[in-house]
C-alpha cells in the first residue's frame, strides 16, 4: 500500500528507536521527511516543507515544545499534540492532571522556595523523593532520609541557580519491590508493557535496570488507559509502582523510548506507531 501523506520526523539523534520508525515507514510506502532538531529553523509564517503530520522523538523538551507549537501553528497535525507533552514534560503539571483525572499517584508536595521545601518535606515525611520538575532519566533525583540531608541537598540545589532547580517537587518514597512497571501506549492500547528491575531505587532502563516482558493485569489496563486519556492521549509511556496500597503512576512520558521494550518484549513498537501515525493522517 502506498500512502498519500509524508510523515515528518522530529527527532536529536537517530538511535534504534528512529532507525524502526524510519524502517517501518518505508515498508509502509510512507515518505519521511527529517527535521533535526539541531538545524532546523522555524519562520512565523509556514514555509517549505512537505511533512503533513510529525511524529516527535527529540530528546529535549524545550525544542519539543516549541517545534510542537510551530507546527500546531503552521497546521500540522502532531503525535504527540504540544499540550500533551507541555503537560507529561513537567512533573507538578502532570501529578495535578492525574489527581484531577482520579488516577492513583504518590502522595506530592509542591514548594517555590528552599525554605518552603523543608516545611514539604516534614509534610510528607521521611523518607521521600526530590525531583527537578522537569527531567528524565531518574536524573538529579534524590531520596532524602531525614532532615539534615534535605538541609544540603536543598542548599546545594539552590547553589545550582537554574529555575528547574528552584521549584521542589517532593514525593513520598513508594516502597516498592526492586522494580516498576512500564506500559507503552498507543492510542486506546497498550502496545507493550514491561517490569524494570534494579538494585537502584531509580528502575530508569537508562541507569541499567533490566526489562522484562508482563501482561498487564486487568487492574493496571485500567490505570494506565485512564492515565493516558488524563493526559490528552497518543503514544505515552506510563510508569507505575507496585505500593503496598496499590499500583501508582509516577510519570507519563510524552517521548518515550522504547529499545528496552522491543527487546523485551520482541514486540515491534515502532511499527505500532507508525501504523497509529498513518491512522491518525488519513483521518
Ligand atoms: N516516589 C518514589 N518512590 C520510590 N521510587 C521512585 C519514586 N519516584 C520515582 N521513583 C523511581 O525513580 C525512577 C525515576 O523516577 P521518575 O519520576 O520516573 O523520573 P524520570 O523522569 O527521571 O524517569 C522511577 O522509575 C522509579 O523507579
Ligand atoms: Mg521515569
């Protein structure tokens, strides 16, 4: 089958994840063209190209969000929509929408100042977690044991200077078996879903936690479509953790990689995304 559209890549780097996506399109007939995030350059007033719908794979968030909204602007159409990433991109927006939509999520607390963030500490108790709003990979993320440790990380966060640095997203620490549970969503499906298991309290696959293939339970269906659906919907990543009150989502992710998982699991993701994709142009 041939298609009628051109499918524009936004994308940093072409790691394995890409070179699928860029496979998967070409056995489909589906034209691509590439935008990289480096050296493309964005007029206010549309010009030149052919892409009828991106699919975003950046690997930063402030480019994603602004190529997003340039081509929202120009009137393409993109997987995933500038306000579904704008929102995932932020934890304190995303735990919000959560809360808002009903899904169960760990217990957060919120402070614009070092000070304010000692007193949301002793709100949530030790020990607990300290995130920068936004960031990825269980970066500068940190379990706070007790009061005098919350004192230097926080000093040395507000030494850092950087607004991302400034706001302190404080979580309860969720004691959970050494691993979490990641499930990859394609519109109204999961496609695949996977435990990560590790020895660090952080299970990313990016600091070496090991992947194993699961079939999610009735349970975290439920969750995690109705995570997904919070958050605006398209292709997402929803992590959970197994607390010993239930499953919680900590994170839905808007850019999600997923080599780990397609090795996992064997299942082909990228090919579900590009047949979402398609889907999603001839409409
Ligand atoms: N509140 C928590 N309690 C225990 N472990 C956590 C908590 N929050 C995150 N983690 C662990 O740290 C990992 C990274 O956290 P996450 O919020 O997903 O940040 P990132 O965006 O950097 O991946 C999670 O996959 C999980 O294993
Ligand atoms: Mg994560």
């Amino acid at each position: 089958m041939s298609e009628t559209f051109t499918l524009g890549l936004f994308y940093t780097v072409i790691r394995p994840e890409e070179k699928w996506i860029l496979a998967a399109a070409e056995e489909r007939g589906i034209p691509v063209e590439r935008f990289h995030d480096e050296a493309v350059t964005f007029p206010l007033v549309r010009n030149g190209f052919q892409a009828d719908l991106v699919l975003n794979r950046s690997v930063s968030h402030s480019r994603s969000l602004y190529a997003l909204r340039f081509f929202e602007h120009y009137g393409v159409p993109t997987v995933n929509r500038y306000e579904v990433v704008a929102l995932c991109g932020d934890k304190v927006l995303a735990s919000l929408r959560l809360e808002e939509a009903g899904v169960p999520t760990p217990r957060t607390v919120v402070a614009l100042t070092p000070e304010a963030a000692l007193k949301a500490l002793d709100e949530i108790g030790y020990p607990a977690v300290l995130k920068p709003p936004i960031g990825s990979w269980g970066r500068l993320m940190a379990k706070v044991d007790d009061a005098e440790e919350a004192e230097q990380i926080i000093e040395h966060k507000s030494a850092l200077g950087s607004p991302n640095h400034s706001i302190f997203y404080v979580q309860e620490y969720i004691e959970k078996p050494e691993r979490d549970l990641r499930a990859f969503v394609v519109g109204d499906e999961i496609a695949a879903a996977m435990y990560r298991r590790s020895k660090d309290w952080r299970t990313n696959a990016a600091r070496g936690a090991v992947s194993e293939a699961m079939s999610p339970t009735p349970e975290m269906r439920e969750i995690v479509l109705r995570a997904a659906a919070a958050v605006g919907g398209g292709v997402l990543a929803v992590d959970l953790m197994e607390s010993p009150e239930g499953l919680v989502v900590h994170e839905v992710n808007p850019t999600p990689e997923f080599r780990a998982l397609s090795g996992a699991t064997g299942i082909d993701v990228a090919a579900k995304v590009v047949d979402y994709v398609a889907e999603m142009a001839r409409r």
